[in-house]
C-alpha cells in the first residue's frame, strides 16, 4: 500500500481506542477505504481489538526476481499478520473456520469481522472446493483484502499417487488467488506454503509447484488486462523460507533477462530500507519514481540516461521540465510514457582535476540522491530506481559513485521509518560498473549486519523486547487523500474532545427497529442521543457527562450507519442485476494522466474557482451504463445528455462509483427545489449548492461528473418527492425539475443519471 501515517495515542484517547477498537476500524474502512490498525494497546473487553505486540518476525527479503511480463516475484522471511500488501492469501479449509495454523493467526489479528464475513459466506454459498480462492475485507489486518484459498490437504504419509492427484488441486489454488488478485486489480499479494504445514503437503514440493504456478501463469498472460506489481512468497519459518528461496532460483533462472548474471538480484537490508542492485534500462523501471541526470541546460537530449528517458517519455517532459519549479537538487515531472508515477530530474557537476570543485561535486552527488529519497518518502512513493549517476561524462570512478550512493541511501535508511524499495539499475552490458556497485553491495551488507540498522529495527519490532510497541493507530491506504481524509477525522473526534457531537448522514432516515434499539442501549451507558431532520439532512446529536463516553457512542452509531450503508449497496446491487439480467456486476476506477489532453478538458474552469486538481478518475461501470440506456430509451431521450456536477463526501465517491446516484449521498444546502437528486450546471453553481459538507471543514472536495437525463423539465419547489403531472393523466409526468435560472438540475430517479469522472481537489 502507497500511504502510510501513524496517530500516536495517549490519555483520553487511547481510554476510547481500549473501549472500541474495532469499531473505530471498521468505521475508517467503511467510510475512507482506509485501513485502520491498532498497535501498542490492551483492549478492555474487545475481543476484536488488534493485538498489543508487534510482529515476531523481521521482515526479510531473500529474493527478487523479475518475469518478462513485469510482475515481480519475492521471497520474504515474515510474520503475515504484519505484512504490508494489498491482500494476504490465507490458508483456508473448505468451511472457512479459521481455527488452528496461519489461519487462525489471520483471524485473530484481523478480529471477528474475518470469520463473521466467512460464516455469511458459507451460508450464503455453501462449502468451497478445493482449488477455490475467495476475496473478502481484511478486517483490523493492515492489508485491503484476505483471500481465502483452499489447498489440498494430504494423510501425514502421503503416497507418491496422493501426491500426483494433490498437485493439479494445488495449482489451481495458486491461479485462483492470481485470478482474484486481477479481478480485483491489486498490486500486491502475499502468498504463503498453502497445505504445507497443517494440511500434510511435503515442503519442496509445495514450493517447487507454487513457484512454477506462478511462473506460467504469467508466462502464459496475454490479454490487455490487469498485471499485478509484485507476488511476495511469504513465510515466517526458516525452513519454508529456504525451500521458496530455493525453488525461485531453480525455476525462474529462465525468467531473468538475457545479460543478467546470479548477482543481478543482490540486496540489502537497511532499516526499513530494502536496496537491490540489477541489471536493466533505467527507461524500462516499473518503480514509483525513476531518477534521471540532467544536464545543467536541462537539455534532456544531453547524456545516454537522460536521452534515453527523453526518447521513451516524448517531448512533453522535455517542456515541462523547462517550467518546473526545482527542490533542492531534483526537479520532478510527470512520467508521460514512462511506466512510473514520477520522474525526479536531478542536476549533479562534473568533478573536473580541481580538488576544490573535487570536493564539491561529490558532496552535490550525495546530496542529489539524498533529496530524491527524502522526496520520494515525503510524497509517499514506496519504490525509486537510480541510474548509475556520475560514471559517465561527469567524470566519476565508477567504485566512487557506487560508495557516495550507498552511503546516501544508508543516511536515509537510518532516519526514514516507512518502508522504502531503492534499486541501483546499470545497464545490462556495463560489467566494470556492476562489478562496482556489486562490491560496495558487499560492504554494506558487511556494515548492516553489524551497525544499528538491524539492532535498532529488530528491538523496534520484536514482541519479546523489554518495551511494548508505543500506543498508535496505523492509518494505511494506496492514496494520500484517503489517508489525509481519515486522520482529520479521526484527530476531532479522538483530540478535540468535544461533550457534544452531531453526525450528519442521511442513512439515519433507513434506521429500523434493530438501530434504535441499538441506540436505546448506547443510551444506558451514560449518552444522550437525538434524532433531528432539518433542510433535508438528518442528523444525531450525541452528548454526555463525559468526552470518553460521548466519542465512544459516536463510534458506535457510526458503525451502525456504515452497516446500513453496505446493507443498501447490497439491495441496490441486486437491483441492478435483476434489471439487466446479468449475474456479473463490476465497476471500475481509472486515474486520468495528469499529462492528457482528457484530464485538462475536464478540469478546465477550476483554478478560477480557487481549486486544485489532485487527481481524475474515469469511472467505468457497464451495468450502470445498461441502465442509463434504458431510462434512456424510455424516456424516447433523443438529445444528448446534460454534463453536470455534484459535490459528493469522501465516504461516497466508490459508492457512487459502485450503485450511482441517491438522494441520501448528497443533499444539498438548501433544498429549494424538491427532496430528488441535485446536479449543477456550472462548478460555481456546484459550490453554492453544496458550500460544506455537514459537521466538519474537508481539506479535500470531491465532484462527480456526470451524464444527466433532464428531459421535458419544470421549475422545481420545496417539498417535491416526484416531478410534478405534466397535464391531468396520472402517468405522464416531467423528467425532472429545475432551479437557478436553468443551471440546476433535479431528478428523481438514479438511473437518469450516469457518473463518468470523480474529481478529487484542494483548495488553493
């Protein structure tokens, strides 16, 4: 996951965190698709609360080793309950009752939501087969998503015939869970020895059959669809670790590119830091970030590394590095056809015979690599791929440059906490240069197993220490914004301390007899609790006789709302399958290049409004798409569409995304115009009808973009449930409402409207 901040706790705070942990996990996932984990706390009574201790193991990576189709593969000695990916595979029985092994392991740290969400599952479909691979939500685990696998499992003497049969069910595990892993386009997964421990599958065998799986299936991969980023085969056994290390080297040797040598995945560990060192073109990395040396003009035709980024990248980064500003001694870009997120440019000197400008140059390169990594961290990339900087014309030993970039890395692998993958790529063909780095690989290896690095990282993590971790909430998300949007959140509700807090959401209005009876208990706990509808926003109101007691309701009935509101996606969800007559229903969200002509159409006319654009996304969701055609066609529609705007919470841009527009996601300030679903015309329209979002002050704004059916329309006025008869027939009515001189729109019905962009911004 790309994002990562940690909320330290103390004081009244932790007191409400000990009473309701899981609450609050469930509610930050739910409500900013934000996973929340709690360390360093005993939880009074909440079996769901994450456990105190770190993990048992240091997180170790053994082996990388890079597939011709880009996915990376991974060894790692580490305790999956602590792993950092998308989604971590567990080892599954056919009941999903997680009750001994690494399953159990995952069950309890990921609290009771993990077996709850599986017990409705069996329920809902039965046993699961051998072979099958099932994705469900992660819990308290500091991961997306679980996949539930199910190996096969074997009499403790097998014979060679269990085995033969045992082995295609053990492949079609693995293939499952990629299979799940591209369905629901993750980055990362964590793959344990599935069936080797409880379930009697002999070691090698397991390796060797999961590692060719793996291998294959990406061998075999053709069509234009998702490719995951890396497959960490992980494990927190010596042992396994050895076998998957083992079984990596034999089978995927074939995998390395031609030129590459037994070396090209050598690595260190430094703190949080992992550096590896391959062989490869900088212009082909798949890293977040990529590092170029730039010539002083900023010519970027100047120099193999800079000409070569140029001539993949095309000529717009060329002109924006002209205009962009420079920090310290990197100026970033937008990649344009490289395949990272960001290109750091960086401007280092000749060393020249002058022992002066000698000296000079050195500190200038040290100091270039150290403001590419300490910028790479700050803007929360986790991945940085460096060209062998200052071996060509500026005039450096080869042996010198690779011991000035190592030792910038270890400046920054000791002070940063975050995890951070450094690569140093040489070129495939530049033995002298690899052979340097490759030695000085050796000497840190040397200084890393005996400096502070290690100690000071293994007596942070290790559960047996003399302390226990500091009391925190582990806030981790792949983007910043939900990161952000969670911690402000949280920072009111468990720093502010306030004796009164109202909860502004609409879903209150969908409470049945189950929530307030739910309320009527939160009541005896010492709370005061009412209920208030004003201007077409309902509300709670929550106080009490102390700040402990109101944040804790508070937690609760956001809970119980964010229940209500997977429970409405699930009926809508059926809904919508029922009316297109399908069984499959998916969705999709893809970032728009910042560099398109796409992305500057749709985010014209915001600067003006004091709005900057952080990121576009293209919502894409065919069964919508059915439906709005045929509202379409019923309403006999032959203009086109209306493009409008809706200012939406964070909490409900993946449901809008998911089930489209509803009167309860977004209401507007005032609803003059009736109790439908309001769109603007006009962005400053959008930001009259919806000037705040209720109960706190957002650091982000969220717009969709949409297609609105408006049809044959009417002035609208307040108190409208329905567009008004057009005439006397009870049947024809108008399609919609209007308001504002024409540039607001209401319709009163979802599928009159097609969501297309989110718009995520910041005020300027």
């Amino acid at each position: 996951m790309a994002c990562k901040l940690d909320l330290p706790l103390h004081g009244t705070s932790l007191n409400i965190v000990r009473r309701c942990g899981s609450a609050l996990c469930d509610v930050v996932q739910s409500k900013f698709g934000c996973v929340a984990s709690i360390d360093g706390v005993y939880f009074d009574g909440d079996s769901n609360g994450a456990q105190q201790m770190g993990p048992t193991v240091v997180p170790e990576k053994r082996l990388t080793v890079k597939l011709p189709s880009g996915v990376q593969v991974s060894v790692w000695k580490a305790d999956l309950t602590n792993f950092t990916v998308d989604a971590v595979v567990n080892a599954a029985n056919d009941h999903l009752k997680h009750g001994g092994g690494l399953a159990q392991a995952l069950s309890k740290a990921g609290g009771s939501q993990i077996q709850k969400d599986s017990e409705d599952y069996i329920k809902k479909h039965g046993s699961l087969r051998t072979g099958d691979a099932v994705v469900m939500d992660a819990g308290l685990l500091p991961c997306m998503k679980i996949i539930h696998a199910v190996g096969p499992q074997l009499n403790t003497f097998a014979s060679k015939s269990d085995l033969l049969k045992a082995e295609p069910q053990l492949e079609s595990a693995i293939k499952n869970i990629l299979n799940r892993v591209k369905e629901h386009k993750l980055q990362s997964v964590a793959i344990p020895a599935i069936s080797s421990g409880l379930f009697h599958y002999p070691l090698p065998e397991c390796a060797t059959t999961i590692v060719k799986t793996v291998k294959h299936y990406y061998e075999s991969f053709h069509s234009p669809g998702h490719l995951p980023k890396e497959i960490h085969l992980v494990n927190h056994d010596e042992p396994t670790v050895k076998e998957m290390e083992r079984a990596c080297r034999q089978i995927l040797a074939t995998s390395k590119h031609r030129g590459d040598t037994k070396t090209s995945t050598l690595s260190v560990q430094l703190g949080n830091t992992h550096l590896t060192l391959v062989r490869g073109k900088i212009e082909e990395q798949q890293t977040d970030v990529i590092v170029n040396t730039a010539s002083l003009q900023r010519d970027l035709s100047v120099g193999q590394i800079s000409n070569a980024l140029l001539q993949r990248a095309g000529r717009g980064m060329q002109h924006e590095l002209n205009a962009a500003p420079q920090t310290g001694h990197v100026t970033p870009t937008d990649p344009y056809r490289l395949q990272c997120k960001k290109v750091f440019h960086t401007f280092c000197i000749e060393k020249g015979k002058d022992p002066v400008q000698q000296t000079a140059a050195k500190r200038v390169l040290f100091e270039s690599v150290l403001d590419c990594l300490r910028l790479a961290g700050t803007e929360r990339y986790t991945s940085i791929a460096f060209p062998a900087i200052g071996t060509g014309a500026l005039g450096f030993d080869k042996k010198e440059a690779a011991l000035i970039m190592s030792d910038a890395v270890a400046n920054f692998a000791g002070k940063f906490q975050r995890k951070m993958e450094v690569y140093f790529v040489i070129f495939p063909y530049d033995n002298d240069t690899f052979k340097a780095f490759e030695e000085q690989m050796g000497h840190l290896q040397k200084r890393a197993s005996h400096s502070s690095f290690t100690h000071a990282f293994e007596h942070r993590e290790d559960s047996h220490g003399s302390r226990a971790s500091t009391p925190q909430i582990i806030l981790k998300s792949p983007s910043n914004e939900t990161v952000r949007e969670a911690e402000q959140w949280l920072h009111v509700l468990l720093f502010k301390f306030f004796d009164k807090v109202v909860i502004y959401n609409n879903f209150i209005l969908h409470f049945g007899e189950k929530e307030y009876l739910q309320l009527s208990r939160l009541m005896k706990n010492g709370v005061s609790i009412e209920e208030v509808f004003e201007k077409g926003h309902a509300g709670i109101i929550v106080t009490g006789d102390t700040v402990e007691d109101v944040v804790v309701a508070v937690l609760q009935v956001e809970a119980m709302l964010c229940t209500i509101q997977r429970e409405f996606v699930t009926e809508e969800e059926c809904a919508m399958l029922s009316a297109v007559l399908t069984n499959n229903l998916s969705f999709d969200r893809q970032t728009v290049k910042k560099s398109s002509q796409e992305f500057k159409v749709i985010c014209s006319g915001f600067e003006k409004h004091g709005l900057w654009i952080v990121k576009v996304d293209k919502v894409e969701n065919e069964t919508l798409k059915v439906i709005f055609d045929l509202k379409k066609n019923q309403l006999s529609y032959s203009k086109r569409p209306r493009e409008m705007l809706q200012r939406i919470p964070a909490q409900f841009c993946e449901m809008v995304s998911h089930i489209g527009f509803h009167a309860e996601i977004a209401p507007p300030d005032e609803p003059e115009y009736g109790e439908g679903i309001y769109f603007a015309a006009k962005l400053s329209t959008a930001m009259e009808v919806w000037k705040q979002q209720r109960g706190r002050k957002e650091e982000y704004l969220y717009f969709v973009q949409a297609e609105v059916l408006t049809g044959n329309s009417v002035p609208g006025k307040p108190g409208l449930i329905m567009p008004p008869l057009v005439g006397t027939d009870p049947q024809i009515m108008y399609d919609s409402v209007s308001g504002g001189s024409g540039d607001i729109s209401v319709i009163f019905s979802g599928s009159q409207a097609l969501p297309t962009y989110i718009i995520t911004c910041k005020r300027s």
